[in-house]
C-alpha cells in the first residue's frame, strides 16, 4: 500500500491526502515519461521530424559541431557558409551546452549526426521541463495533483511546443523552474548553496544559446529578487547579509560560468549584421491586442503546421493593407490550456494578498504589455536599455504569462479542495464566466467577425470552442463533485491532469509534424559530391550554390556544413556585415570570391545547373601595389573606381614594405595544409616584397605568421585577407587564436573550480522566516 502523509500546502492548506517525496517523483517521472512519449510520439515512434529551422539551421549546425568534436576539435571557423565565418563564436550553436556535446557520439556511419539522437535530445528537455516544474511546485508546498497540472501546463504550452523549432529556447525554459526554485530558496533562507547552484544551472542554460531568452529570464529573477526585497522591507523582516548575498551569486555564477562564450559572441556581435537594429526592426514579430483571445480559443487566427496541408492557414492583418507572415504564428503562439487559465483566474482574484501571488500578476501584466511592442508602452521604453536593443520578437515575452499561470494553477487547484474558502463552486462558476462568454462568442461565430478573419476560418473557431466548453464543463462538474461530497480526490486530480494534457495535445502535438527527413533533404549523390566537397589545400575553391536573378537553389542553404562543400551561401540569423567585396560586378564579386562553379537556370528544362567559372580567381595570389582607404570610404571608393585586382589590393592600413616596380616577378606560393583553425602556406624563393591577398574573409581573431614571428593581417578589398611578405620569406601560418576565448575559459573555469566546493559547503546561520 502506498504510504501517504499529510503534508502543508503553499499557503497553509493541507490536502487530505499526499504522498512522501520519493513516491511523489517516482509517480511524476512515470508520468512524464508517458505525457512525453505520447506528444511526441509521431518523432519517437513514428515517421514525422521536426521542420522549418530545425530543419534549415539547427540540425547542419549540430551536425558540424558534433562531427568536428567527436574528432577532438573545437570548430572556432566554419569555412563552409558565407565565405567563412566565426563558428563557437556564435551564441546559437551552443556549442559548449553540456547536452549538445552528448551529440558526439551518435554519428552515423556515413559521417553525420543522427537525426533521432538530435530529435530525441531536444524531446528529453520537455521531460526535464516537466521535471523541473513539478520540483519547483512541490518546493512551494503544491500537492502531488496540482504539481502535475502546472508541469504539463507549462512543459506543453504553445510557447515550448512551437519552438521546438528553436530549441535553444526550449533548452532555457526546461530548466527555469528549477533555477527559479534555486533561486526563491537563496532568497527565503540566505541559502548560498541554493544561490550558486541556481546560478551554476543558469550558466549551463545559458550556453544553450539563445540570449533573447537568457536576458528575459534574468530579467524576471531580478524582478523577483527586488519584489522579494520590498516585500521583506515592509514586512520589517530582519536584515541578514546571506539573504543579499545568497540571490546574487546567482547572477555572479550564471554570468562566469557563461564567459567561456559571452566574450567571443560579443566579439562577433560588434562585427554582424545585428550590430545596430532600429525600433522597427525590433518591434517586428509584436502580439497584436486581439490575440489575447487565443488564451481561450486557440487557433483563432489559422494555423501552420509540418505537414502544409492547412484548410485554415494563418491570417492576420498587421494594417488594414499588410498581412503577418506566417511565422507570426509560433512567434506569438502562447495557449497554455482553458484549465489552467481558470484555475489560476481563481487564484489571482481570491487569493492576490497571499505571499508572491501578486508578483506573478505584475509578471503577467508586464509580459502582455511587453510583447505589444510598438503597441505598448513598455518595449520602447525597454528599448532603451543595453541589450534590448538588439533582440526582435517582443511577443515572446508572453512566456512570463505561461509561467505565471502554470503556477497559479497549481495554486489554484489546491486551493479550489483544500482551502477553506467559502462558496468556493460559485467562485470558480464566476471566474469561468468570462471564458465561457468567449468560448460562446466563438461558437456563434461573432468572435472571428471581430478579429477581422475571413469567415471561412468560422467552423474552426467554432469547433475549438465547442471543445473548450466541454472542458468547462467536466472542469465545473468534477469540482461541484468533488466539493459536496468532499472526496474522490484521486479520481479528479487524475482527470483534470489528463484533461489538461489532452487539451494541449489536440491543440499542438501536429505542429511539428513533417514528413521530410533531414537525411534525405541534405542527401547528394556521389558524383557531385566528388566534385564540390573539399578534399585537399592544392584545389580550393568555392560554390555558389544559390540565385536570386534568375531564382534558383540547388542545395538546402547549409549543405556547406553536412558535406564540407565551400559555399557563399548560407542561412544564420547572425552574419559578418562584411561577407563579400565591395565591388558592383556580381560577376566580379564571384571572381574574387574563388568561386569555381556558378548556379544558373537551364533555359530547357528551367532546372538548376551548375557552370565553371573561367575567371575565378586563385584562393590566394600576389601583388605589387595597392591603395590604402580608410574604413569608412573603401565601400564607396571601390565601388566607383575601375581597379585591377589581380595587380592591385585595397586596403585600409598602411603596410610597412615598398612598393616592388617590376610587377613581371614570378613568385610561387602554395598551401601546404587546410583546416578550420590554421592553415598553412609556402613561399618559394621570393625575390621582392608583395602581398599576399587572400580569398578568405578577414576577422580579428585570425593572426598571421611569416617565418614564426607575427605579422600584420590586413583586411583587403572591404572583406579579404591580406598580409605584408618581405623578400626571402618562406613560410606563413594563419591560426585563429581568440583572445576573448582564453580569457572566458580560465573566468568558467575558476567559477566551477570555486562553485562546485560552495554547493557542497554547508553554511549555518540561514534565516528561516524570510
């Protein structure tokens, strides 16, 4: 018989039955283990993958990084998209997140990564989710019951479940709770175990990759801790130092930790596309005032799925004459379930006095409004800040909503049976009004009217509706149930709990759905393999795999990383500002790219072919002469000046050799060995100064050696490599040397030599009644 125990609930209730903490998360883990397996069975069991970015971005970067890795690399240069470009260095690999690494040892035997393995990494984190959830309302005294609803609620809200397409998002909100939990212990007890263990999981997270959601959430743990701080001021709770100290190590561990990536990723940051963004940029992807609805209708607007078979696909007027684009869709996709919305409804309007329920009102709040953008006052003012800046999307801020509500839903199923709350059916008959007036409005069809959809997208609205009336319903009748004849616990907390995964299951288990394998997507045949891919330093060049005039693709955008095929093509959020030379030519910008072979358009069977490119030039050459412009003119002047590359570099500095005047010198020069990081190059039997101009795009971490000294790397011809060569000279090496990566892996290093002792540590004197 299981052993069950009384046990205090989070405000003081107590339930009339418990199970001790063991049995508890043996009985959750089961649980989670099924809701998991079930929501995505379709990927696990079935012949669905995931699509859109992970299909296009995620899986050829983690194919590159696992594959580099498992060889005992760390890829800090990719030369296979954009002309090369900065790999670890960008924040989205996640390069150094502990889970990604696992991914090392499921390569294929045709040299790639599993796509189950990483399907299957990315499925585990909605466990991890529920997980951490479940501990998080536990920790707050929520019963085993109302600990499973907010675990589902949030682990299954369309927030995590539409982007599992970004799973670095999914990454950071799997392991929030059980920060948060870290963290609300450093606070109440001064715990500076919980402090850095909060903050050395904070940290990991963070490696995951996405500093959108890593500035949201420090963002909402600083709100707490000033809530917290107010809250204790005002209740005259004596001031202890730990109770400082303890939440701010949080923050101190998360940041060290975070170092071995922070400071390259802002090296890297400076130079991209992404160095300046405008309000209207950042504004882009806001929530519009009416999708607030969809917190009880969902799928109000339409829908998009894997599978693009959509009777109903997405629909929203941005103005009167522009339409969202459908990836709006999972941008500001949020539905967390009719249940949960009424059930923390109940908690926010009874129970607003009770301890922190008022902080998740203001985070609510303060999350709708935020994801307004330009529609709210508080983006711009946000907007203002450092880092702000630099991020879009604001409606993703309503992950503050989700995880308010799945909290105070827990809450509030405790409360609805174990309090001692009068006329509690009533209270929960008059929360439910509003949804059920909606849910009407729906049915009836008055509600698409109103939001402006075509009244086609009626039967869709009206069938949602419908089921979360029923929802209401059972909802409503357990509970009246369950109140009158104070019991049958076990049979309603069951059902709710599975209702509120049913409900979550019918509105986004498809989404990820699709039926095209990335296997198959990045799969070449043999001969054109044979002819593109990279194989020695004595032929190098470059694809060009893709055309916009006419329009034309031949490979995914990142077939460079899955086959170590040198392209000018790519697809990351994050590129150099300066990927091509600055020339008006497309002809001469390919040329001096080192690229072999040209996509065009075959006039007869209007398919994609491929052209040798008779003018390229080599991947390296020499010259005698040059321009020196500054920074700020060299895109205008080479763009309105006729110049002879092949005779004469641009570049922006001075060099410190002269001028050779016979041009007719023969120098031969050949590259010795080619990888990622270093490469390496001979000179044979230089009769003068020159150049050296080189087809590889210049960043500030490659450093050059002539001869075993160092040597001045120029940038050349706006986004080139170029380096001085003095006569007799005969060997010269590249080698990316990242100085921010030295710095920042000694700082994680010492925050994890000094972190992991203090989490052992025990320290006495904790205060027990903040």
């Amino acid at each position: 018989m299981t052993k069950t125990t009384k046990r205090t609930e989070f405000v003081g209730e107590k339930s009339k039955v418990d199970f001790d903490t063991k049995t508890s998360i043996i009985i959750a883990s089961v649980i989670f283990i099924f809701t998991t397996s079930i929501f995505f069975g379709d990927q696990l069991f079935g012949d669905k993958y995931f699509w859109e970015d992970f299909l296009e971005y995620v899986y050829p970067t983690q194919n590159f990084a696992a594959v580099e890795s498992s060889q005992g690399k760390i890829p800090f240069w990719n030369p296979y998209i954009f002309n090369g470009m900065p790999f670890v260095a960008d924040l989205q690999v996640g390069f150094f997140y502990p889970l990604n690494r696992l991914m090392n040892f499921f390569i294929n035997d045709d040299g790639h990564l599993s796509v189950n393995a990483l399907q299957f990494l990315v499925i585990f984190h909605f466990f991890i989710a529920q997980m951490a959830m479940f501990l998080l309302l536990r920790h707050i005294r929520v019963s085993l019951y109302g600990a499973l609803i907010g675990a589902v609620t949030y682990s299954f809200s369309m927030i995590m479940v539409c982007h599992v397409i970004h799973p670095m998002m999914v990454y950071h909100f799997a392991w929030f709770p059980l920060v948060f939990m870290l963290f609300k212990k450093a606070i109440d007890n001064g715990d500076i175990r919980a402090g850095v263990g909060g903050g050395m999981i904070f940290g990991f997270t963070m490696l995951s990759g996405h500093p959108q959601s890593t500035l949201y959430l420090a963002l909402l743990l600083g709100f707490y801790l000033i809530y917290r701080l107010i809250i204790n001021f005002k209740s005259k709770v004596q001031f202890k130092l730990p109770i400082l100290i303890a939440p701010i190590l949080t923050f101190v561990f998360a940041g060290a930790i975070f170092q071995v990536q922070y400071l390259m990723s802002g090296e890297l940051a400076e130079l991209s596309n992404r160095a300046e963004m405008s309000y209207e940029e950042s504004s882009k992807g806001s929530l519009a005032i009416s999708q607030v609805l969809q917190a009880v209708v969902p799928d109000l607007f339409g829908k998009v799925d894997g599978m693009g078979q959509n009777e109903f696909p997405f629909y929203l007027k941005i103005s009167p004459t522009v339409d969202a684009p459908y990836f709006t869709y999972w941008e500001s996709a949020f539905y967390f379930g009719l249940l949960a919305l009424i059930l923390g409804l109940l908690t926010l309007v009874y129970f607003l006095k009770e301890r922190d329920i008022a902080f998740f009102l203001f985070i609510i709040i303060f999350g709708f409004l935020y994801a307004l953008g330009s529609s709210g006052l508080i983006h711009g003012l946000f907007y203002n800040i450092p880092f702000f800046s630099q991020i879009r999307i604001p409606s993703r801020m309503m992950f503050y909503s989700v995880f308010a509500f799945s909290i105070l839903s827990a809450i509030g199923f405790d409360k609805l049976f174990f309090s001692n709350l009068a006329n509690k059916f009533k209270k929960l008959l008059l929360v439910s009004a509003l949804p059920i007036f909606v849910l009407i409005l729906g049915l009836t069809g008055i509600l698409t009217s109103m939001v402006d959809v075509p009244a086609s997208y009626m039967p869709l609205a009206a069938s949602n509706s419908l089921i979360g009336l029923f929802i209401i319903v059972v909802l409503l009748g357990l509970s009246y149930v369950t109140i009158k004849n104070n019991g049958a616990l076990h049979f309603s907390g069951g059902l709710l709990v599975l209702l509120v995964f049913l409900d979550l299951y019918a509105v986004g288990s498809k989404f990820n759905d699709s039926p095209q394998s990335p296997t198959q997507a990045y799969e070449l045949d043999n001969a054109t393999l044979n002819l593109f891919k990279f194989q020695s330093p004595d032929n190098l060049f470059r694809v060009n795999t893709r055309s916009y005039n006419p329009p034309v693709m031949a490979f995914k955008r990142n077939q460079g990383y899955m086959d170590n095929i040198m392209t000018t093509e790519g697809y990351n959020p994050l590129v150099l500002q300066r990927v091509n030379p600055a020339v008006n030519d497309v002809d001469l910008i390919y040329d001096l790219l080192n690229v072999k072979y040209k996509i065009t358009l075959d006039p007869q069977t209007r398919g994609p072919v491929f052209v040798e490119n008779p003018t390229m030039f080599p991947r390296f050459w020499y010259v005698f002469d040059w321009d020196v412009i500054g920074e700020n003119e060299v895109e205008s002047f080479m763009k309105s000046n006729q110049i002879d590359y092949r005779k004469k570099v641009i570049l922006e500095e001075q060099p410190k050799i002269s001028r050779n005047a016979n041009d007719s010198l023969k120098i031969d020069i050949k590259c010795m060995e080619y990888s990622g990081n270093y490469q390496r190059y001979e000179v044979m039997n230089p009769e003068a100064d020159f150049i050296l101009v080189l087809s590889e795009i210049w960043y500030p971490a490659w450093k050059v050696f002539v001869d075993g000294m160092p040597a001045k790397l120029h940038r050349a011809n706006y986004s080139l490599r170029a380096v001085e060569i003095p006569k007799g000279a005969s060997k010269i090496e590249f080698r990316f040397a990242s100085p921010s990566f030295a710095i920042g892996q000694w700082i994680t290093l010492i925050a994890l030599i000094i972190g992991i002792p203090l989490m052992i540590i025990k320290f006495n004197g904790k205060n027990k009644n903040g």
